[in-house]
C-alpha cells in the first residue's frame, strides 16, 4: 500500500473542472437588453473567482450586447458582476470582443 497521495494529473483535474463546467452550463442565456435567448455562448475561467462555480458569456446575436452568467454563491455572484462592469469600463476591450462573440487574436 502506498502512501502518495493520489490527487490526479493535471489532466485529470481540468476534465474533471470542465465535467462540472459542462453540467452546470444553461441551455441559453438571455440578452439583458432585448431579451433575446441564445446557445452560442462559452465558459468562462472562474479560478480566481472566490465562490463562482461557473461562469458563461456570449454575445447577443440581435443586439451585440455582452451577455454574461455565474452560477456560485449569491454573494459570489453579485462581486462578479460588479467586478466585471468595473473591468468593462475601465478596459473596453471586452466590447471589442463582444462584437464578434469570440477570441480573435490581433493582428497588425
Ligand atoms: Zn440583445
């Protein structure tokens, strides 16, 4: 009998964090502006979000606004949304991405 503890591979521990992801992700998400319904949405990393156990954004296909979810801890929930108004306006970077809904890497 050994006595390593077993935690897991690296691997392991991000399929089992992105297992958990999937079976907490909602089936739409619903445009705070418009409300219009949409699937086309990702996970967010919520590792340095205390009490956050999902996170999931997208953009609005009527209206172009960000559209985001958390799902954790009420408080937990309320902090990050106001974190991330704080971040969107202090950055407008995420409106340049919300426009196309998706990771894009600049280019020159
Ligand atoms: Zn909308």
């Amino acid at each position: 009998m050994g006595q390593a503890k077993q935690r897991g591979t690296k691997d392991e521990r991000i399929a089992l964090a992105k297992a958990k992801m999937d079976a907490l992700r909602p089936e739409k998400l619903v445009c705070g502006a418009c409300k219009t319904a949409f699937s086309d949405f990702d996970a967010m990393d919520t590792r340095n979000m205390k009490g956050i156990h999902a996170a999931f954004g997208g953009t609005c296909p009527s209206c172009g606004e960000t559209v985001l979810a958390f799902s954790g801890d009420k408080d937990a929930v309320a902090d990050a949304m106001i974190a991330w108004q704080d971040a969107m306006g202090s950055e407008g970077k995420l409106g340049m991405q919300s426009r196309s809904g998706q990771h894009i890497p600049f280019e020159d």
